[in-house]
C-alpha cells in the first residue's frame, strides 16, 4: 500500500532551457499564473528523459537533439499549481538556439535573464533551485554549451 505521502508528490522531468545568450526558457500553462521550467509527469514505465524528451515535443514542438541532456540533479519543491502537494523533479540542462512554440497546455513561454530580479510569477521549484543553478553554470562557464 502506497505511503500517505504518495499521493502528495508528483513526479516530473524538467529542464534548465539556456540559448546561446545566457538566457532561460520559461513557460506558464493554461489557467497558471506561475511560470516554471518545460517539462511534465512522469508516466509510468517511462524514465526521466523519455518524460523529458516527449514533453518538450508536446509543449514547445523542440525535438532534443540524438544524445542525452545532461542530467543535474534531483529537486523537491512545493507544487506551483496543486496546493499542498510537492513535485519531485530529475532535471536535465539543454542548450539550444533552436526555435520553439508553445503547443498543448502552454499559454506562454519567454526567455529571461537569470541575473535580473523577475518581474513575474515563479514557480518554488524555478525560483529555489533552477534559476540559483543556471546562475551558477553561466558564473562558471558552463551554461551554453
């Protein structure tokens, strides 16, 4: 029998989004006023960069490269959207410059600095983990390519 706590978490695949600027890919679903990182649930039998590479087509119509994304880590946070629940995040880093467009449940997605306080909605996970990460990577020189 599953944990009480099973039914809290929500696990997903998401990625760290930089374009050759330095700049992040965020996006905010339908009816959402957060905007997080693409990515979603994970479905059962799929690993994290299968979840990752379907969800990235079905959002944003951008095929990943042949190759993995570099895995980065694992991530808990509050849920954006779901009160009272956590997601459970294995993300991956993406470079690219390769042209996108919101697609299924995504309202909008822009690009923004990591170094500029937002002037939007953020996502727990977003705020807490991937932006302070990408701001580490580009410090380091690591984050474009």
């Amino acid at each position: 029998m599953p944990s009480p706590e099973a039914d809290t978490v929500i696990r997903i695949a998401t990625a760290l989004i930089v374009n050759p600027q330095g700049y992040v890919l965020l996006v905010r679903k339908a009816g959402a006023a957060a905007f997080m990182q693409a990515g979603g649930k994970i479905d059962t039998g799929e690993t994290a960069e299968q979840t990752l590479r379907r969800e990235l087509v079905e959002e944003l119509s951008l095929p990943l490269p042949d190759g993995s994304p570099e895995y980065i880590g694992f991530f808990r946070a509050p849920a954006a959207n779901e009160p009272g629940r956590y997601v459970e995040a294995d993300c991956f880093f993406v470079a690219t410059n390769k042209q996108f467009s919101p697609q299924a449940e995504i309202e909008e997605a822009l690009w923004i600095d990591p170094f500029s306080p937002p002037t939007i909605t953020l996502a727990p996970l977003t705020r807490d983990y991937i932006l302070p990460l990408a701001r580490e990577r580009l410090e380091a020189g690591k984050a474009t390519s």
